[in-house]
C-alpha cells in the first residue's frame, strides 16, 4: 500500500492573483482622480502600477522557470495544460509590457490622452490575465498541492 503525502497548501496562489486583479481593476478609477496634468499624483499611481506589474513580471518568470518545468516532468500527461499556460504568459508579457510603457508616459505627464492610454492598457491586460489566473487556479494549483512538496513551494 503506498503512503500519501498531504497535500501542499497553495492558497497562497490565489492571494497573490487576487492582488493582480484588484490594482488592475482598480486601475480606471485611480486614472480618473487625477486631473490633467498633475503629474505629482500621476507619477506617484504609476510608480505604484509599475511596482504591481513588476511583480506579476516576477511571479510569473518565477513559474516558468521553476514551477512549470518541475510539473511537466512530474504531470507528463498534463503537458498540454502546462503548454497552454506558456502560450497564455506570453500573451500577458505583451499587454503588460504595453502596461509598463503607458504607466511610465502618465507617469511623466500626467496627460488625460496618456491617462486614457494607461487605462486601455490595464483593461486590455486584465482581459487577457483574468481567464490565465481563473484557469491557472481551477486546473492548475490542485495539481500542485498534489506533486509539489511544501519546502519545494
């Protein structure tokens, strides 16, 4: 009879998603409370949205570097999950780099024009990121809690 391991707590996973919604969804609403040209205000919200998307840049070079490799040679019958979240992390690196770039121009002007720009750039990489993380959680996070020990999480 084999012995099975408790499963890994992972709900750390959704905790850090859930950060990458809120200041995504948040977004249009702190663009909005600042006034054409107060480039103070809007340098300190862009510092602030350039500080999330850096670390959904890190979270998610983290998982390709270390969680997806270890899954595939643990899951092979997965791959095809494993493949799809690849495909989709790279669709996020193009919005969120287009993301970086208009956070950066409000930063610096504090434009409506540019603001606007920010806002279509975050609603543009919430549409892509929302379905990645929901499917990420729903299909991918149990197989972890399954296959990744503790000290490896």
């Amino acid at each position: 009879m084999s012995e099975t391991r408790p499963l890994t707590d992972t709900r750390d996973m959704k905790c850090v998603h859930d950060v990458f919604r809120r200041a995504l969804e948040d977004a249009p609403d702190q663009i909005a409370a600042v006034d054409d040209g107060e480039t103070e205000k809007a340098a300190c919200f862009a510092d602030y949205l350039a500080d999330v998307l850096w670390l959904l840049r890190a979270h998610h070079d983290g998982e390709d570097l270390l969680l997806y490799p270890l899954l595939a040679e643990r899951v092979p019958e997965e791959r095809g999950l494993f493949s799809r979240m690849e495909v989709q992390h790279v669709e996020v690196v193009s919005r969120l780099e287009a993301a970086e770039l208009a956070a950066e121009r409000f930063g610096e002007s504090g434009s409506r024009v540019d603001g606007d720009a920010l806002e279509a750039a975050c609603r543009a990489l919430m549409d892509e990121l929302d379905g990645h993380l929901t499917e990420e959680e729903e299909e991918v996070v149990p197989i972890v809690s399954r296959t990744v020990t503790p000290e490896e999480w």
